[in-house]
C-alpha cells in the first residue's frame, strides 16, 4: 500500500484538500484493491483553518513526510511569503529519501524553495507563473500544462487541475482503468489535453453541442476494429466529407483520426491490464492492422512499449476474450 503525506496549512485551499481526499483516502464503490494509507499533516501536527474558514484537525507533524511514499504540497497560501527551512528540509529529506513528490497549484512554490525545480520544467496556476518565474529563473515555468510529470517530481496548475494530476498519479500506480473509474466516480473528466504528452484513456467523447455527432462517435466506438473513414462517417450523417471534417474539429477540437486513434489507444490499454490476449491479437481487435503500429502509436502516445505497460498495469486475473 502507498502512503500519501499531505502537508497542509493554514489558509489552504478547501477545493486542493478536497481533491486529495476524494481521490486518495478511498477508492470508489468498483474498485477493489488496495488502495492509499493518506495521512494529513500540519507543519506543527496543530489543527489548520482554511481559506474558506473551515477548521481541520490533523493527528501528524512533519514526520510523517519521513515515511511517506508520496508527499504532496496541495498548495502554499501566499506565494510572497517566505517558505520556512523546516519546510524546504522536510520535503528535501523526502525527496533524498525517493519518495515521489506532488504539487498542486502554488504549492510548486514550496518546492521551488527547496531548490528542488532547478533545472526541471514545471508548472503553477496561471496567475502565479510569472511570479514563479522571476522568483525562480533556474525553473523552466510552462504556465500552458494542466501539469507536467517530471519523473520523480510532479506539478500542476491551479484549481481543476489538480483533479487532472491527482488522476494521473492513479493512473500511474493502478493503470489507466482504475483511473478511469475514479473519474467517472468523481464525474470528472479522465483525460485533458494540457500541452504535455500524457496517457491517452479517455474512451467517453467530450460533451459538444452538436447532437449531429452523437451517434456517429458511439459508432466509431464500437467499430474500431473496422478501417474508418472520413467519406464513410460523412456517409452516415448524409452531409459532405468537408462538412463532418469542419463539424467534427469544431464539435471536439481534434480530427477524426486523432480521435479514433485515442480511442484505439485506450482499448488497448483496457486489454492489456484485463486480458491475457497476445499484442498482434490485440492491434487486430483495436483496429491498428500489426502488432508494429500498435507498438508505434502505443510508444508515442503512453511513453513506453505495450508488455511493460501490462507488465506494470495488468490485473491479477486477467481473462482471455
């Protein structure tokens, strides 16, 4: 099991501490494994009221950082004000230690006091970055990513992104599945594009206006083993090729084609973690023709080869379509 540290302050933001509740005390109803030990803590284990005035009792210091598998810093209250030493040490100590080490909004400011962003690209609320910028212009300030996984640190923009990243560290240690059904749990998006290549696992279409789509993208989902088509899908809702096209972007930002192949992703991930099924077999029933385009596509999209993907993700029992 994973032990989560959460340092938590005075005048933090209810909606961070939230996230890290919702998403690490507990997994939903569906999922049934293992889940986080999350342990809150104060800077002097002393109770914490937050900005929105609610007061919080913890039962840690900061020795609990010194245990903690993954610590995260969900947000630090005034970005002009002086991080103190014990601060910076406890969170230094935790990543000498090896521990995995999350920020969420300005709480990147923490960690860019410990001097432990130097050299790394990261990212903060888009009305901080300037500010973390010039504070800090050893840090490469991306104020376009919804957050940016750097390996062994992770840092995310403000207020809904940190639902965006506290995802993804699921998706790092339970697969892209498990992730899935705490979004949906949540009723929260599983996948946004945010300027970083991320995993791709978002197998429900973004919601649109254009109820001319609807029908036409839940077919591309249960036909993606099947070559598809602009003029074929064009076909289908009786309107030109150049129409859908033009529709399409607008409707979901992306194209047919960058669509389907998230799609084709995703499924492939779903049957990596729960089936037993070979990688040619599955390229043939995700739609990508050979085991190589799959490998391809996979690589570029998830950032490393499908067998390590199931060697890391895959369920216990996995079963054979």
């Amino acid at each position: 099991m994973t032990t989560i540290a959460a340092i938590l302050m005075d005048d933090i933001s209810d909606f961070d501490v939230g996230v890290v509740c919702e998403v690490f005390a507990s997994p939903p109803p569906d999922v049934h494994r293992p889940w986080y030990d999350l342990i809150l803590c104060s800077m002097d284990g002393r109770p914490i009221r937050s900005h929105g005035g609610v007061t919080r009792t913890v039962a840690h210091d900061l020795n609990a950082v010194v245990r903690a598998d993954t610590v995260i810093v969900p947000d630090w209250p005034d970005p002009e004000q002086t991080v103190p030493d014990y601060l910076t040490r406890a969170v230094i100590s935790a990543y000498n230690r090896g521990a995995r080490l999350v920020s969420f909004c300005t709480g990147a400011f923490v960690l860019a006091a410990a001097g432990l962003l130097d050299g790394r690209r990261a990212t903060t609320h888009w009305a901080w970055s300037d500010q973390l910028a010039r504070q800090y212009p050893q840090i490469t300030v991306d104020a376009q990513a919804l957050y940016i996984d750097d390996g062994q640190i992770l840092t995310g923009a403000g207020t809904a992104a940190s639902v965006d990243l506290a995802l993804h560290v699921v998706r790092q240690d339970h697969g892209a599945d498990v992730a899935n059904r705490v979004s949906r749990y949540l009723v929260a998006a599983p996948h946004r594009d945010g300027g970083q290549a991320q995993f791709i696992d978002a197998p429900i279409p973004a919601a649109h206006d254009d109820v001319l789509l609807a029908p036409v993208l839940s077919w591309m989902v249960e036909h993606l083993a099947d070559p598809i088509s602009v003029e074929q899908l064009a076909a289908r809702v009786a309107v030109s090729p150049r129409t859908f096209l033009r529709r399409f972007r607008a409707a979901t930002g992306i194209t047919p084609y960058q669509w389907v192949l998230r799609q084709r992703i995703f499924r492939a991930q779903q049957l990596l973690e729960r089936t037993t099924e070979s990688v040619d077999r599955i390229a043939e029933l995700c739609g990508f023709g050979s085991a190589a385009s799959l490998r391809t596509h996979f690589r570029d999209i998830v950032g490393t080869a499908p067998l390590m993907y199931r060697r890391t993700f895959s369920h216990s029992t996995p079963q054979t379509l």
